[in-house]
C-alpha cells in the first residue's frame, strides 16, 4: 500500500466514525426530547386533573370556569359567561375586552408562568350562558 492511500484509508475511518458518532448523539438528543415531551404532557395532564376536581365554579358573578384540558402540549381553559347570549351581545366587542386582560395575565401572571414557560400554547375558550362557542384566545410564548 503506498502512503497516500493509506492516508486516504486513515481519513475515510476517521470521517466513518465522526458520523457515527454525530448520529449517536442526534438520536441521544432526540431521546432526551422526546422524554422531555412525555414529562411535560404528564405533568399537564396532572395539572389538569387537579385543577378539575373543584369545577365547575364561579369566579366572579360573570364567569363560570368549567374545566382544564390539555391539548397536544398546550393547556385549554373553558369558562362560560352565565349572564352573556351569542345571539343577543356583541361576540367580538366581548372579546376586544378581554383580549388585553388576558394577554397581560398570560405574559406577567405568575398563575399563568407554568404554561408560559413550559407549555406550547393556553387557549382559553369562552362560552355562552347555553353552552355555545363565543371565541377562543390563543397565546404562545412568542405573543409575550
């Protein structure tokens, strides 16, 4: 063998097990996530189910908080507006006015930090006083 094509044999060994080793480490990594995800959904199913236990309630004399669910890796909050009908208010003036609340709550609140910091997304999804869908606001991180 001459030198050159040893040199050759000795690099194409060596970029053989760099690769080898990068996969290693991608598919560690990939692991690593992927656990990751499964502790978070865990832990926001957990959330869910404590937060659960003592709904429906009121909060104020407006606002019935119904239930928690996860969703993917997100958190959806349901609440119903007991004194509000979809067919007689003003569907978007409701939400104008809640939006900015909402969205402060989301980004400063520390009830809110879990998801904030953890969590893909909160969605909090108002309804009517029969139940029907009135809108849905949705954060991310990003939106803070």
């Amino acid at each position: 063998m001459s030198k050159s094509f040893r040199l050759s044999l000795i690099l194409a060994a060596v970029v053989v097990l760099l690769a080898v080793l990068v996969f290693n480490l991608l598919q560690q990594s990939d692991r690593t996530s992927s656990s990751a995800r499964n502790q978070l959904y865990t832990d926001l199913l957990e959330r869910s189910g404590i937060m659960n236990r003592d709904l429906p309630r009121l909060l104020d004399e407006q606002t019935r908080f119904e239930r928690a669910e996860v969703v993917n890796y997100g958190m959806r909050f349901i609440y119903t507006l007991v004194r509000v009908d979809r067919f007689v208010h003003d569907e978007d003036a409701i939400e104008a006015e809640i939006y900015p609340q909402m969205l402060r709550e989301y980004c400063q609140g520390e009830a809110l930090a879990f998801y904030r910091e953890r969590a893909d997304f909160v969605e909090f999804r108002y309804l009517d006083q029969n139940e029907l869908g009135l809108f849905t606001l949705r954060f991310e991180p990003n939106d803070c």
